[in-house]
C-alpha cells in the first residue's frame, strides 16, 4: 500500500451562484423550483466566469492547501485531480498542468481521474 497523508485542505468557490429558482426560469419559464430542490437538495451551484480553467482553480486551492499545512510545493510527490466532469483536456492530464502552474514540472506526478 502507497502511504498517504492529508495535510492541508482548502476550498474555493469561483464565479457567481446560480440559484435553482434561477436556473428554473431560464430553463422552464414558469416551472416550479422547489420540486427540483426537493429532488436534487441543490438550493444554489456556483458558475465560473467563461475561459476559467480547471487547471488553474485546481492550483489555487492546492496553493491555499499547501499554506494551510505550512508545507511548499516540492513537498509534493504527486498530484490527482478528481472531477466529475473531467478536466480541461483529455491529454495531457490537468492535473500535470497544475504541477506546471506549482514550478513543479518532473519533480512529481499526477493524473486526472474522473468518477462521472
């Protein structure tokens, strides 16, 4: 077994909310909201500005992380990225362009995995 440790968390909420009333409207003008909250339990989502990348989302939070741990980023030996909508490519994985973003380029590894 690979020993592994969490550290350091960190979480960000990018972009404007989008409430469900909204999405509702935009959607089924004149539908009814609160049977798809009572489906889904989503009250709210958050939306990122068009052209925000995963990747540097994905090296924001792990940054915030890092400081939270009070460790830096060559303490890192690999980085995956978890999605349920994939990243922002195919090849090569998110998660090297978020080693890139870290300075981190061959000195740890990572990839993308995707549970949708």
């Amino acid at each position: 077994m690979i020993p592994a440790r969490i550290l350091g968390t960190a979480h960000l909420l990018p972009g404007r909310v989008v409430t469900t009333e909204e999405l509702a409207e935009e959607t089924r003008p004149g539908g009814d909201p609160t049977r798809l909250i009572a489906a889904t339990g989503v009250r709210e989502r958050r939306w990122a500005e068009p052209g925000t990348r995963a990747a540097d989302v994905g090296a924001e939070v792990l940054r915030a992380a890092l400081d939270n741990a009070g460790l830096p980023a060559e303490a890192l030996e690999r980085v995956i990225f978890v999605s349920a909508s994939g990243g922002d490519w195919l090849i090569a994985s998110t998660a090297t362009a978020i080693l890139a973003a870290l300075g981190l380029d061959g000195k740890a590894d990572g990839f993308d995995l995707c549970n949708a």
